[in-house]
C-alpha cells in the first residue's frame, strides 16, 4: 500500500535502486502465502509423478507419458522449495553441510540410477540376444570367469 501512496504521490524512490532491488521488492510475498504456495506447487509435483507413474502401464505412448508427466512433477516439487525462502537463498543453503548429502543424492542420484538401469538394460538384452545363439551364455560365463577367476 505504500507503494502506490509514493507512486500516486510522485514520491516514487525505484529510480535511485537498482534493478536486482526493484525485483526484490516487487517479489515480497507474505508467509502465509509463501506456504500456500509451496503447498499447492508440492501437490501439483507429487500428483503430477503419480500420475506419470500409473501412466506407464499404458501401451502405446506411456513411457512417453510417464517421462513427461514424471519431469513436470519433479520440477514443480523442486520448485515449491523456492517459495519458502526464494531462489537465490535456496540455491545458497542446498550445498550446506547440513543438506549436502541429500542435494547430490537429489542431483546425481536421478541421473546416476537412470545410467546404472540403461547400463543393466542393456546387459539384459544382450543376455537375452545371445541365449537364441547355441553356446554362447555358456561362452560367455567361461570367458567371465576366467577374466575375473
């Protein structure tokens, strides 16, 4: 409210701060709605994954479904986090000690297990492509266990 006094005024004092401050100003929530907010962008994260989740199970264009609606979620949860105490200071406090470990379990722990899953999804249709060639699981065993024996 004092801010439209000053402006209706012709007191206005944004001239003399600078952008990063006018954007800072004009971006002040209260804490209840900070909170709601959070709540609402959690919710709308953790229905979006679910719903993303039981989308996999349809033929056709699940897995396309699940990735699109399993990414949303995943962005609007993280996002909740900004309202609570903004982007910058989150962006500050994740690496401290106290959040450390859960912050790259957050950031490398999606990618990470999504390469250990490509990389035995891949061990597992090689097993399933040489089982259709006569010997060779058993080959393949000799020649593991004689590297690794």
């Amino acid at each position: 409210m004092d801010k439209l006094r000053r402006v209706l005024s012709g007191h206005e004092e944004n001239e003399e701060l600078g952008l990063t401050s006018q954007v800072l100003d004009a971006s002040t929530l209260s804490f209840g709605t900070r909170v709601k907010w959070f709540v609402i962008c959690f919710a709308v994260g953790v229905l979006s994954s679910i719903l993303g989740t039981a989308l996999l199970f349809l033929p056709g264009a699940g897995l396309s479904m699940f990735a699109v609606f399993y990414t949303i979620g995943n962005i609007a949860a993280i996002a909740s986090t900004c309202f609570l105490m903004g982007p910058l200071k989150q962006l500050k406090r994740m690496f401290d000690p106290t959040r450390l470990i859960a912050t790259c379990v957050m950031l490398w722990g999606k990618r990470g297990l999504a390469i250990i899953f490509c990389i035995l999804q891949f061990l597992a249709m090689t097993w399933y492509s040489i089982s259709y060639i006569p010997f060779a699981r058993d080959a393949v065993i000799k020649c593991f266990t004689t590297c690794l024996g």
